[in-house]
C-alpha cells in the first residue's frame, strides 16, 4: 500500500512520522521541500509534483492551510484529480467549508476516486501523540477500509455521514474555540484592569464553572508566559469562524456570538497578529484596556 502525504507543516509532519514510525511507506509533497528533509531521513520518499504523488499512490492524504489551497491541490490541471488512478482513495484533513468538500467529492467521483473529508481536532501535540480526533464525511465503505490507518493518527474517529458531514463537525467545533477564545481573552483583561492578580484569577476560574478547556490552553501555555508561538495561528481561527459563521447563517440564526469572535480575529489580524498563536486575540483587548494578562515578575 502505497500512501502519499501532501503538506507537512506542523500538523502534517507529525502525522506522517507516526505513519512511519508504524511502518507505511509515505510519499511526501511540500511546496517548501526543505520543510520535509527531517521526514525524508526518517524514511520517506520526496515526490517532485503533487501529479507525480498521486500517479504513484494508493490512498492520498492533504494536510493544507486554506480552501484555495485544497481545490488548487485537488481540482487543479496538474492536481490529484487529473492524475491518480481509478480506485484511489484521498482523505482531506484541512478545515474547509462543507461546500468546498462536496465540489472535490462530486469531481472525484466522476473520475471513480474516492474523497473523504477528515478534519482533525487537537493540535500539534495531539497529532503528535496520536490523539486527534478525526471527523469523516463520505462513502461509508471507504472510511471502513481506512480506518485501521486512521487509528494510527487519532483516538476518536467517528464517521458522521455524506460528503460535508465532518466538514460541518469540525467548524463547528471551531466555532466553540473562536468564542471560547474571546470570552477567555475579555474576562481575563477584565480582571486585570480592575486590579485582580491574573494568576490568581485564573486559579478561581478553572474550578469553577468559567472553567474551559481553551482558558487553561490559552492561560498556561501563552499568555501569562507571553510566549505566542502557534499551535494554532490566529490566521486559521479566523478563517474557520468566518467559515462557521456562514453555517450559522444558514442554519436560521441572525444574531450569534460568532460575529463578535470573528470580529476580534480580525482585529488581531489587522494588527499583524496572523502567524501568532490564537491566544494572542487577547492582545488587542489588553492594549484597549492598557493591561497585560502575565505572570507576576
């Protein structure tokens, strides 16, 4: 079985060290190949072309940063659709629009490929561990087939249904992070600005119900250290919120608490916060309320 890996970033080459360290052979595509030289010394082969890997491989894996990037690697004339075989099965882990995934899906099956969209939830150290969650929509039969490669990536898999079905799942779970983020970020800014040790705070809050899995993230391991290095950047909440927001929309909602989390991405956005990690939304907050959430020196 011959699998190929197209984006290694920091997400994809976690995933596709643990698919070596389990002893599949993995093809890799990368547009910066120095990016993939660590992944080719732990055994994996380098393709010159995305059109080159998917001739050459059985099941495809993308790992990509935003849509345009997906149905560029997918749909383009030198992309996986004009080039891999009959039969061959791809499994897109990025976080797209639920549209974006049935476009790719109604393509491929005119060529007799399969597509599955797979998002994935739980960030480098989850990919790392082999611990994400993996979100599946398409042919159920197909997803049944991979899913022993799936467990090797993930803890939670679950098939939720036709093309989009996982696509929907995980921007809705982004959704959750935007808002959680925002209301972390402002009940900690808050806090400061009326004079409570951020610390401490923080200590009340996560044994109460405030408590959030994205507070204690966002609190223990950037802000307070002021260390904004991304696990997820800023730039990619942003486009999953405006991405979940239109689902809202369609679903008959007017009014929602995702207008504002999108609004404060974008603010961190204009201010040239994209690369950082997604905490770093607190930062135009605190710089409104001239306070910073750290550490007691």
């Amino acid at each position: 079985m011959n699998i190929g890996f197209i984006g290694t970033g920091v997400m994809g080459s976690r995933m596709v060290k643990r698919l070596l360290e389990q002893g599949y052979q993995v093809r890799l595509f990368n547009r910066t190949k120095e990016k993939a030289k660590a992944l080719e010394g732990d055994g994996a082969l380098f393709s010159d072309s995305v059109s080159l890997l998917a001739a050459s491989c059985d099941i495809i894996f993308t790992c990509l940063s935003m849509p345009d990037d997906v149905m560029k690697v997918y749909l383009g004339s030198s992309g996986i659709l004009e080039h891999a075989r009959q039969g061959t099965i791809c499994i897109d882990l990025t976080s797209v629009s639920a549209e974006t995934s049935k476009s790719i899906f109604q393509q491929a099956r005119i060529k007799e490929i399969h597509y599955l969209d797979s998002p994935v939830s739980g960030g480098p150290e989850g990919a790392e561990a082999g611990s994400l969650t993996i979100m599946v929509g398409g042919e159920k039969d197909i997803f049944e087939k991979i899913v022993p490669i799936l467990n090797v990536l993930g803890k939670t898999i679950e098939y939720l249904g036709p093309s989009g079905s996982g696509s929907i799942a995980k921007l809705i779970n982004q959704y959750l992070v935007a808002v959680h983020s925002l209301a972390a970020s402002e009940a900690m800014v808050t806090g400061a600005r009326f004079g409570l040790d951020p610390e401490q705070l923080f200590t009340i809050l996560k044994v109460s119900y405030g408590d959030s899995r994205i507070l204690r993230r966002h609190m223990e391991q950037y802000v307070f250290d002021r260390e904004f290095t991304p696990g997820g950047a800023v730039k990619y909440v942003h486009k999953d919120v405006r991405l979940a927001n239109q689902l809202l929309q369609e679903a008959g909602l007017t009014h929602f608490l995702g207008q504002m989390a999108e609004q404060a991405f974008q603010n961190a956005a204009d201010k040239d916060l994209n690369d950082l990690d997604m905490s770093a939304v607190i930062i135009p907050l605190e710089e409104e309320c001239k306070v910073i959430v750290r550490k007691k020196d």
